[in-house]
C-alpha cells in the first residue's frame, strides 16, 4: 500500500508551508506530494495568505525535492488550455527528473471562476474528454513530426508537439463517483483511477464499473492503478485525535466514520478495509499543514504496519 500526502492549500497555506510539507513527506517516507487546484478556500476558512497556483507551486518542488513523486488531484480542466497544460507538465517533469503525475478533471467549483475572470461552460466533461485526447496525444507524438487535433472545442494544427516529459509517459489519474462517462474515460486515458472521499462499499462499486470498462474496450483492468482519498486524523491517544479534529474543525465520530482517524492501529485496520477492495495507493488528506507531528506519527505508526519497513 502506497501512502501519499495530500494537501488543500486553498484553505491557507503559501508556498513556504508547501515547501515545508513537501521536505517532510519525503524525509518521513512516504511516496508522494499531491495538491489541490483551487483558487478560493471553501467553508468558513479566510484562505490566508491567498492562493497559490497548482502548477507553479509544483515547479518550485521539483527543484526543493529529489525522490517523492508529485502531481494534482485534480488539476481544473477550465483553468487550462490543453495544448498550454501539456507544455506546463511536461516543463515541471523535466524539472523534477521525471516524478509528476497529472490528474485531470472537469472543474465544478463555479465560484473561483467568477472570483478570477475564468470562464465555466457548461460542457465541462465533454470538453475534459477531448483536452485528454490532446495532451496524451501531444506527449506521444513523435519528436519531428506534428500533431493535429480537430474537436468541437479545441483546434490544434501543425504543432510540433513539445516539449516532452522526462518520462516516457506520464501517468494520468482521472477520478470520481460518475457511474457511465467517468469509468469509460478512465478505461481510455487513465493510469490510475481516484475515488475521493467514498466509502468501502461506493469504492469497490465504482472500481468494478471501471474495471469493465477497461475490459470492454479491451484492456486489461489490472493495467490501473486504483486509489482513495480519504481525510486523515490520526492520535496516539483519545485525547490528541480529539484536538486535531478540533483544529480542522471536524467531529472525531464523523471522521471515523468518513476518513481515516484514530489511533495508529485503527488507522491501518481501516486502511485494510479499502486494500479489499483493489485500492492500493490511498491520499492522505492533510487538513492542518502547520501540523507536522501529525505526519511524523503517521511515518513512524502507520506507515511500517502497510510497507513493511
């Protein structure tokens, strides 16, 4: 089981405490950094000191780490022109040696849009689908010959289709609880599938719809990767889970029945019940990133009970 960190710096974190976070899933061990891409905080949080860009901050990690991996869930398909994205992942790939992924969806909070001047249209999926077409297309084109691209919203031609990765290929996390059009997207495009924030049994539902899908398209469905991500609230005793649940302003009994929360030894017992069900990579939720302790009383009573270290 892979444990990775991921962090929601809309509700209150610059980039210095990023770079803190980051230093610190890769000196604790764990397998990668993810971010959010938001540009206003939700619930009641100030978002203090504002907000930070998903790809830039990214850029920036790449040269401040050496071996965790790093990546969106999800970068905003209406924040981003496909072609510019392409370019964008490809750049902070090569900047980091080769360790991004990139998770792509549609984009659905229609307040930050309004907030910056960016346009939400209503086509959201359907204009998702064909930026998948392109940026995939772009970084498997051929170095010297040229790539074209004749969709409904988008029109690319004669581009040259760089720069590339560092990788050969890039691996693209699509995620979410659609039953039809989201698995067929991800039986198409996706190295990984992300379910957030389900239970057991929504995410061994929704992992079987996109198995099959892979399978009716005639792909293997052990090719993905499955995942969750899960809100984490973890304590050595009652008392301190109380008080990080506290902090983030949540209900201990909540977290437990929706996330990840508890004592180590409930945590992993937890963790298990969702490896059932074919995940084998879960996003840990960081909610308070002044909270460091937290993470390293993850590294030290969690993570060796699922990697064997």
């Amino acid at each position: 089981m892979d444990l990775r960190i991921f962090t929601e710096p809309q509700q209150g974190a610059g980039y210095d405490t990023l770079l803190t976070v980051a230093k610190a899933t890769e000196d604790l061990g764990f397998d990668a950094f993810f971010r959010s891409d938001h540009y206003l905080p939700m619930g009641s949080a100030d978002g203090l000191p504002g907000p930070t860009d998903a790809w830039i901050t990214l850029a920036g990690l790449a040269r401040e780490t050496r071996r965790i991996r790093l990546g969106t869930l999800m970068t905003a398909g209406t924040f981003r022109l496909p072609g510019v994205l392409a370019i964008q992942v490809a750049q902070v790939d090569q900047m980091s040696g080769g360790r991004v992924e990139l998770g792509l969806g549609a984009g659905w909070f229609e307040d930050e849009h309004k907030a910056y001047g960016i346009p939400y249209p209503k086509e959201k999926f359907a204009r998702l689908e064909e930026q998948l077409a392109i940026v995939t297309g772009l970084w498997a084109t051929e170095v010297g010959r040229t790539f074209d691209y004749q969709g409904t919203y988008y029109q690319l031609s004669d581009s040259p289709a760089l720069p590339k990765p560092a990788q050969a290929k890039v691996p693209v996390l699509i995620g979410g609880h659609g039953a039809t059009r989201t698995p067929r997207l991800a039986a198409q495009y996706a190295d990984e599938f992300n379910i957030p924030f389900a239970s057991i049994e929504d995410s061994e539902r929704q992992f079987a719809r996109v198995r099959a899908a892979a399978e009716a398209i005639g792909r293997k469905a052990d090719d993905l990767v499955y995942s969750n991500a899960l809100v984490v609230c973890v304590g050595k005793d009652d008392a301190e889970v109380a008080r990080r649940a506290a902090a983030i302003g949540r209900d201990v009994e909540e977290l437990k029945a929706n996330g990840l929360a508890g004592s180590p030894d409930e945590v992993v017992e937890k963790i298990g019940t969702y490896e059932a069900t074919g995940s084998s990579r879960i996003y840990l939720q960081l909610l308070d990133l002044h909270d460091l302790d937290h993470l390293e009383l993850i590294s030290a009573r969690v993570l060796p009970q699922l990697t064997g270290a």
